[in-house]
C-alpha cells in the first residue's frame, strides 16, 4: 500500500478492499483532502468511488447517475488510481464527450489523484484527426484546394515551429484542416519516411506508455471498433469510465456510421492531378472522367429542400457505374511505377501515391456503404452551407445496442457509464434498452441541491397548447409577465430558430432588459456578455439545452417554451421508430417520451448550479398538464413547490413572504 492511502480503520493496504482504499483517498483528512484547495468530503461521492471500486475489483457493467454538485469526477479518478497504483500492468481509461471535461479533469483533479497514490503515469489521449500529418502536408499542401498563399506560408512557420503539431496550437482550426490531419485510415504507418518525426505516432507512444488514460467517446469507440490490440494505447481489455454517458449513443451512431460530403471527391480530385498533372495522360483524363460521373451521382441525391432525406434509390447503372469508375481508378493508380526519389517536401511520388490511394480507398468504401446500406442501417443526405459543401452523405446504424457488446456484453472489462442525467423517471431501462445492456449494477445518487429550497415551478394557470395557433402570442404574453417579475435573469429555451424569431420579435423592445438571441454571435460570447450583464435574457436553443453553466443571479429564471419532442421527420429517427414498431412497441411511449424526457432534464438541470443558487423553471408547455404523458416529463425532474402567479414569482426570487427561500 502507498503511504499516502490509510484506511481510517487502520487496516494494511493489503487487505483492504479497493472500495476501502478508494473511500480512504477521498476522506475528509485523506490524502486529496490535505492537498486540494477547497475539497470537501461528500457522501455522494463516496459512495460512487465505492460502486465504482467495487465494479473494478468484480467486473461488469455500473450505471450511475451522480447529480450535479456530486464531484463524480474526483470519484471515479480516485477508484481508478486506487486499481491501476499496484498493478503497473494494467491501463484503464476515463473517456467524456466534451474536450472542456477532458481538460478540467486533465488540469484539475488527475493531477492531485495521481500524486495521492504515489504518482501515476497518465496522458490525455486525442484523436489522430488532432494532429497535422506531415507527410500529406509536405507532400500534398500545393494540392489543397481551398487554401490561400497567405495560408500557406503562416501554417508553414507554425509546421517548422510546432513540438506537437496538435491543432490546438492554432488559434483558428483552418477550414481544409481535414486534409492534412492525421487519418488512422490512411497512415502509411511503417512505409512512412516520416514516420519517427509523426506527430500522431509520438502522441500515441505516449499514451501507450501511461496507465491512467483521459479520452473522448469517439476515440474510446474507433480503438473498441478497429484498433485495441494489447499493444494499442487503450487495449480492449482496459476498464473504462464513461462521463457525460447521455452522449454515448449518439457518439456511436457516427462512428459505427459512415459519412462524406459532396466536395470530399473534388478536393481528393484535385490531390490526384498532382500524380498526373498533364491533360494529355491518361490517368489525369480517368480522373476527371470519375468526377463527372461524381457529379451526376450528386445532382441525382441532391435533397430539394431543407431537411434530411433518405438516400434515394439511385439506377444501378448510375451507382454500379460510379463506384465501378472510382474502383478502376485506385487500381490504375496503384498498377502505375511511381518515382521513389525524394523532392524538395523530403517526399516521393510514390508516398504520395500509396496515400492517395489510401484516401480513395476510404472514400470508396463509405459511399458504397451509404449508397446501398446494409440490412439494419439508414443512409440519407443532409443539405449542408458550408464553403464548397452543399450536402453530407450519412450511413448509420439503426439499433446502435447491437455495436457495443465490448463495452457492455458478456466478457467485457469492467464498464462504468455516468452521467448528471441517464435514467427516466428514476430508471434505466430505457437506457439499457438503447445501448444494449443486460445486466448492470445500478446506483442513482441522491440529489446534492435542496431543490424544495432552492427551486420553484411555474406553470401558466391555463395550460398553453402549442398546436393552439395562437400559441406564439400566448407565448410571448407569458414571457414579458414572466421577465417582468424576474427583471430578466432568464434563460429561455425553445425547440426551433423559428418560434424563437418569432417570440423574440414579439418581445423586442417591450423590456428594460438586454435581449440576447443565440444565433447575435458564439456560444462563449453569448454566455460571457450573459453571465455579465446580470439582468440581460437570453433566448436560445438546441446546445444551450445542456452544458451551460451559470452560478449565480444572472440565471433565476429557466423558462422552457416547449417540451423537447424530436421531431420524427429523420430519416434515422424514422427507421428507429419503423424497428420498434416491428417489435410491436409503442415508438411514441419508448423511444419519443423518454427521450424528450432526458433533454428537459437537461435543461432543468441549468438552473441551480451551486448550493447558493436559487430560482424558477417556467414550463409554458400544457402538455405537462393535459396529456397523460404529461406526469412522466414532472416525476422525472426534481421535486419543488408549484408558484401560481408572476406575483409569486417575483416574491420567490425577491425572498420576500415565500417559505423555503434561503435568501
Ligand atoms: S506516419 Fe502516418 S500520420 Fe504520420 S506523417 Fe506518416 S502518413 Fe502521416
């Protein structure tokens, strides 16, 4: 046992479990204790580095649900520590979603866990994608299409300056990024002459020599998918913790998914003149025989309107013929003697050949999927407005359960998912049900917030109906009362741009308070002249539904315009309700309600961020009233005493005659 981790009870390290050396690094006088500013015990979090030490120690899978406020971070770092500090064998991994979770926990608390067993070798392991290849952009930067001359030279001083060639140097990440970024689907790997100054290979040789390794979803699910060989960074066997686990699904459904856009063959187009830039060679004419076939293949999908389609069916010919035309050329290419004299890049044709080849070959297989998808998958089209992108081609999986048996299914290593929101209604088997897991542990920790104190609910005395259509207006009439007798502090989320533009014009220039719209600039910017202005509301949308986090007065109201119902006109969404119906399910009752019911969660959640937090979430929606499904959505969020007027309002958030109030 490291002298750093005593049990209370006095017990040698030996003997003690691992739930009791965890619960020990965790106590009041222990060792992260004595040395984090500000920690404080917690009996939650306790509790959760026990569940997950025990999970460690036995095996299987553990679902928690650890609120807000729990420091379920420091918890499961700190069961991970206590497993991996005596078996110097043995890796695990915490993986997130979001790169700022992956920072804090990099920044703030491995640190301090890592030094309370003695010291751990840890790294935070990113996605190749992250890192420049130098043999693309030696060997290939005069092909890019998009890029300037002014481009090019400031990106070359940083390629000469940069120990890392991690595009977080940058201050901007370039739009043609993707073109030079390291690819795992075109390495050239060993046959690389590049390969003991590659950026992406040092990185990855530094997470292979860690134990403790931080990590995203994505990369979690690619080395899961094709890449967690013993001697890859984040072996198959390594247990992992996965936070923020509400985005695991949809995380999975992109990466066991294809996707390339419209102009993904144009750019590589370009790439390949370079082998052979003279009109008059064949190759060069081949190549750009298969983008005009491209072409026609992409005017022939190309969505009329809006919103997602279903890849429509394409004539064989069209589509045999297309990726026929693609096949001949990699194969030409690849049959070609290429020059392997090095030029003035430090690379030859033939690098730059075997590369492209790789790079066609990959784009190959993804259009192929997407054009004629598998038994159990959806492809559509998405309209797209992005510089030389005006549409992305997309392959999924429609149950994404059946992909995620090495994380979740029998033999598995241990698996722990956590997240400040994963059951419904204070289960989770809707959960279990998306992800495919049998059998799990399940713990779901009690709230940290005294939310009967804290918080209120506001419900219009007349249920509002949004089918009604006069439901804007009622609406905005709702919200100046509202804003009235918060004196703004709000945020107001909706479920459309549309019905937001259409309130925010209603209540422009009718309150004393700044109006913040989400789409008036970015979301940091937005939030900081928010969190500023104490008084100002702001009216957003989709991404302001979760990872917002105000502490404070600048945030007392949360009003929700409408309860968050996906909308099931996508594709995916649809083929995912085609299949449950099949099953004989009610898709409305098991996947819709659920669903939504998480998202308003999520919502909710941004309120009370901090015991000293206190404030009202309006529900504007009668349909938590009306409809039988209604109780679902108010048993699933926190428990606090109902407000019948803007005067109660205003007298909740004031602390004036309210009981309950800790103002
Ligand atoms: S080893 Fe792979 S990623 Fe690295 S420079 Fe070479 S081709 Fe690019």
């Amino acid at each position: 046992m490291h002298p750093s981790v005593q049990s209370s009870s006095g017990v040698s390290g030996d003997a003690m479990r691992l739930a009791d050396r965890a619960s020990a690094l965790l106590a009041p006088e222990g060792p992260i204790g004595r040395t984090m500013p500000g920690f404080e015990a917690r009996p939650a979090q306790l509790q959760m580095a026990r569940a997950v030490a025990e999970t460690l120690e036995e095996g299987g899978v553990l679902l928690v649900e650890a609120p807000t406020g729990s420091g379920k971070g420091l918890a499961y770092l700190a069961a991970l520590a206590v497993y991996l500090s005596r078996r110097h064998e043995f890796k695990a991994a915490a993986s997130t979603a979001t790169i700022t979770l992956q920072e804090q926990l990099v920044r703030k608390d491995l640190p301090v866990v890592s030094d309370a067993v003695g010291g751990l070798p840890t790294a935070l392991l990113k996605g190749m994608g992250r890192y420049l290849c130098l043999l693309k952009w030696r060997g290939l930067a005069q092909g890019l299409a998009l890029i300037t001359p002014a481009d090019l030279e400031t990106f070359d001083r940083w390629v000469a300056a940069t120990k890392s060639g991690d595009q977080n140097e940058l201050p901007g990440v370039p739009s043609w990024w993707g073109e030079v970024a390291a690819d795992h689907g075109d390495c050239l790997g060993p046959a690389c002459s590049l390969q003991l100054q590659c950026f992406a290979l040092q990185a990855k040789e530094a997470a292979r020599r860690a134990q403790l390794l931080v990590t995203n979803h994505h990369l979690l699910l690619l080395h899961r998918r094709f890449a967690g060989s013993a001697t890859s960074p984040l072996p198959n066997a390594a247990p992992v913790v996965i936070d923020e686990g509400h985005h695991l699904a949809d995380i999975a459904t992109e990466v066991y998914g294809e996707s390339c856009s419209d102009f993904a063959l144009v750019a590589l187009g370009q790439r390949l003149h370079g082998l052979a830039p003279s009109s008059k060679d064949p190759l060069h004419q081949q190549i750009e025989a298969a983008i005009a076939v491209h072409g026609s293949v992409m005017n022939a999908i190309r969505p009329k309107g809006f919103e997602p389609i279903p890849v429509p069916t394409l004539g064989s010919a069209l589509s045999e013929g297309y990726l026929e035309a693609l096949r001949r050329l990699s194969g030409d290419i690849g049959k070609r003697t290429w020059d392997v004299i090095r030029d003035r890049s430090g690379t030859s044709a033939n690098e730059r050949a075997a590369i492209l080849i790789r790079m066609l070959d990959g784009y190959i297989a993804a259009i192929h999927s997407i054009l004629a998808p598998a038994t159990g998958t959806a492809s559509w089209v998405e309209p797209a407005h992005q510089r030389n992108v005006t549409m992305v081609l997309r392959n999924a999986p429609i149950e994404i359960g059946g992909s995620l048996d090495g994380l979740f299914g029998e033999g598995a290593p241990p698996t722990i998912l956590c997240s400040a929101t994963l059951a419904t209604g204070g289960s989770f088997a809707h959960l279990k049900a998306k992800l495919g897991v049998q059998k799990a542990r399940e713990l779901i920790l009690r709230p940290v917030f005294d939310y009967q104190a804290q918080m209120r609910y506001y419900l219009p005395r007349t249920p509002l109906d949004p089918k009604h259509k006069e439901f804007t207006d009622q609406v905005a009439t709702e919200l100046l009362g509202l804003l009235r007798a918060s004196e703004g502090r709000a945020l107001v989320l909706f479920t459309s741009y549309e019905q937001l533009r259409a309130v925010a014009e209603r209540v422009r220039g009718k309150l004393p308070y700044a109006l913040l719209v989400q789409d008036q600039g970015s979301t940091t910017a937005l939030l900081q002249r928010f969190r500023e202005d104490v008084h100002s509301v702001l009216l957003a949308t989709a991404r302001f539904w979760e990872g917002v986090d105000i502490v404070g007065e600048a945030l007392s109201l949360l009003v929700v315009v409408r309860l968050p119902f996906e909308v099931p006109t996508h594709p995916l969404a649809r083929a995912r309700f085609e299949a449950a119906r099949s099953r004989g399910e009610n898709a409305f009752q098991t996947i819709v309600v659920p669903e939504a019911i998480m998202k308003l969660r999520q919502g909710v959640g941004r309120l009370i961020r901090a015991t000293s937090d206190h404030g009202v979430v309006a529900i504007l929606d009668g349909r938590v009233l009306t409809r039988s499904y209604g109780r679902r959505f108010m048993q699933a969020l926190p428990a606090a005493p109902p407000l019948q007027t803007h005067d109660e309002v205003a007298a909740f958030l004031n602390g004036t005659g309210v009981v309950g109030s800790r103002r």
